[in-house]
C-alpha cells in the first residue's frame, strides 16, 4: 500500500525514498566475497560488472569505452555530443575546462551549448563507433527520442550493438511526439520492432511508466536520469525529482508484472541517479536494479576526457540547460579506471573500489549473484 501523507487541505503526496533513506540489512550467512559474481546479460550481451556510463561527453570517449569495455562494463557514447560534432574534440574539451576555471558555470555552459549548436556530422559519429567496434567490446551510442529516428539508421550501419534512447523524463506518451526534424512521430514500439539491435530506453521515474516503456520492447529501463547533486539542476528548473529507492523499486515491480504479462520476457532496470559511492551502487543493485549507470564516479579517472570535471548531457540543452560543470578532482589526483573500479583504495567513503565494494556488501549479505540481492532486507531510517 503506497504510503500517502496529507501536505495541506485536499491535497496529498506520497512519501517516497531516496537510496540515503535506506539501509542493507543482512539476515543470513555471510560468503567470502570471492564467490559473488557481478555478471549480467543484457539481450545477447554478458558483462562483467553492472556498470554503465551516463552518456555525456565528459565521460564517455570512445578510448574510455573501449577500456570499461575491456574492464567488463558498458560505455554509452553521446551520438549527439562532441564526438558526434567535432573532429578536434580534446582540443574543445581543453577549451570548456579553462573557461570554467576562469570565468565561471555560467559563461562554460554557454559555451557547451555553442559547441553543442555545430551540426552533426554522421562521418565522425561513425569513426568514434568504428574505434571501439575494433577493439572487439560491445558498442552503444545514446540518442534522444526527439532524433533516434534521423540518427539511428547511419549508427546501425556503422555496427553498433545497442541503442540507448535517453531524455531526462520520457513515457510511452512523450516518445511519441513529433520529432525535433518536423517528421512523423516516432512511434517507440514500432521502431524498437523495425530495428536489428536491442533497444534500451529512460528514464522514468514510476511503475506505470516503467511498464509502458517495457511494453514497447525495449531490452532495459532506465530510471532516473542523472541526477547529481550540485551538477545536474533539474530540480531546479523543472521542478522535477526521482527519489531513487523508490523509483527503482517501482521499476522493477513492474520487471515482474511484465515478466507475469509476457509470459517470461525479462526487462532490465538499470539505475541512474544519485550513485557516487560504493554503498550506494550496492544500494541501488538491492531495490531492484540490474545494474548502474554512473556519472560522477567515473568522472574521477584519468581516462575520462573531462580532465576531472563533470556535467551531464542535459547541460547542453539550447534553450533550458539542466546542469553545471563541476569539478571533482585535480588532473594529478585522479586514478587510473581499473583502480577506480577495483582498488586498491585508500579512500574510505566508498569513491573508488566500486566493483569491490558492491562485492564485499553481497558478501556480508551472504549472496553470490546479483538476481538474489534484489531479494535483501532493506530497513528505513527514521
């Protein structure tokens, strides 16, 4: 029963949960941690580790997926981001980074948006697709549902594996509107059906549009969109939030009406919001996820092109941006991304050793996959 409290006369609001609000509780046996397995298969796809990469461009080059590729996670490329737009893209990174040192978030979001306004070059968009489909690891590009229908037919060509059709809040109703192109609308079930690669699409933020999504065809839900506090503003422009514990835990009650619906079709959720430790992965992955998609974490490593500072893509929006370049670690302080996600680590509040710490919680919980975590006890703090 949905827990509803009253905030004024005739008007009511549910309480909801944030992955911080909740706690692991385990209740069994506990394992050595060399036998949990964190692997998972999306469609035809195994990976390792139960990580994917928030599509932005200050995180996701084409070298750094190719190496979380080979470290056994997911690297989503920005199709509609720097790569997609320049052919000197370290240089334009070089140039946002100095101007957010020296004049501010404001003056560096204007110049992503500047940067973002150059058209699209599909030749680039292929190179970057093409490098990381030769180091042999599985290729995803993320696209807007505004432009998946434009963009999607060169990226199929150009060999990708999987599509990410990603927007900050998107529904069965919303991926159904005219494209930004003036074309025919897209009609998400249909396209998903037209297509030869798996499809994952988000976020969303309840059951219903969890369910809708997943009944359109899609391989995997994305819940959430992003959200980091102090870098993405989404709350502060449209109002809107994701408290995550809740929203995964809807998202995934709807995996099992789905499952029930189908007759045995599994969808994944893949959690994206307010994970930047350890904990809060191993958190995520207890309410029902099936994996993470991490921003911040990851922007710590010295593969990420982002020299250290973050934004997500939504920051780049032309006329409503939802986020600021923040920076999270100086060029000489960052770690390598194998040691950001395997240690060794000397940081004690769960930033690095991802893949270790959400091991070692499994462990004490006394599980040794990833399905049966879903299934841990999980207490509210007061």
């Amino acid at each position: 029963m949905r827990d509803m409290v009253e905030i004024g006369m005739g008007r009511t609001a549910r309480r909801t949960y944030e992955l911080d609000d909740v706690d692991i509780v385990p209740s069994r046996r506990t394992r050595s941690s060399k036998q949990v397995s964190l692997a998972w298969q999306l469609d035809a796809y195994r990976f390792d580790i139960p990580l994917v990469t928030h599509p932005t461009d200050a995180l996701v080059s084409p070298e750094l997926a190719v190496e979380l590729g080979r470290l056994g996670g997911l690297g989503v490329i920005n199709g509609e981001g720097l790569w997609a737009r320049h052919a000197d893209v370290a240089a334009r990174i070089d140039q946002l980074v100095e101007v957010a040192e020296k004049e501010g978030t404001e003056a560096a979001v204007a110049l992503l948006q500047e940067l973002h306004a150059a058209p699209m070059q599909p030749d680039l968009l292929a190179a970057a697709v093409a490098q990381v489909r030769s180091a042999g690891v599985t290729v995803s590009v993320r696209v807007s549902p505004q432009n998946a229908r434009t963009l999607t037919p060169a990226l199929v060509q150009a060999g990708i594996d999987l599509l990410v059709v990603h927007g900050t809040i998107i529904s069965a109703e919303h991926v159904s509107g005219a494209d930004e192109t003036g074309g025919e609308p897209l009609n998400l079930k249909t396209f998903i059906a037209e297509l030869d690669v798996p499809v994952v699409a988000g976020g969303v933020s309840d059951h219903r549009t969890a369910l809708h999504l997943m009944r359109t065809g899609a391989a995997g839900v994305i819940v959430g969109y992003g959200s980091t506090p102090g870098a993405t503003t989404t709350g502060e422009v449209l109002g809107i939030g994701v408290p995550m514990a809740t929203a995964i835990a809807d998202a995934a009650a709807a995996r099992r009406d789905y499952l029930d619906e189908t007759g045995g079709r599994y969808v994944h959720v893949i959690a994206d919001g307010d994970i930047v430790s350890s904990g809060q992965l191993a958190k995520a992955i207890a309410c029902g996820a099936d994996a993470a998609m991490l921003g911040v974490p990851l922007a710590l490593a010295q593969e990420a092109p982002g020299r250290g500072w973050y934004w997500p893509s939504a920051a780049a929006h032309p006329s409503v941006p939802r986020g600021a370049l923040l920076k999270f670690a100086e060029q000489e302080e960052r770690p390598g991304l194998r040691q950001l996600l395997y240690g060794p680590s000397n940081d004690p509040w769960g930033s690095m050793n991802l893949v270790g710490g959400l091991r070692r919680s499994m462990a004490k919980a006394g599980y040794c996959e990833l399905k049966e975590f879903q299934r841990v006890g999980l207490s509210v703090r007061a």
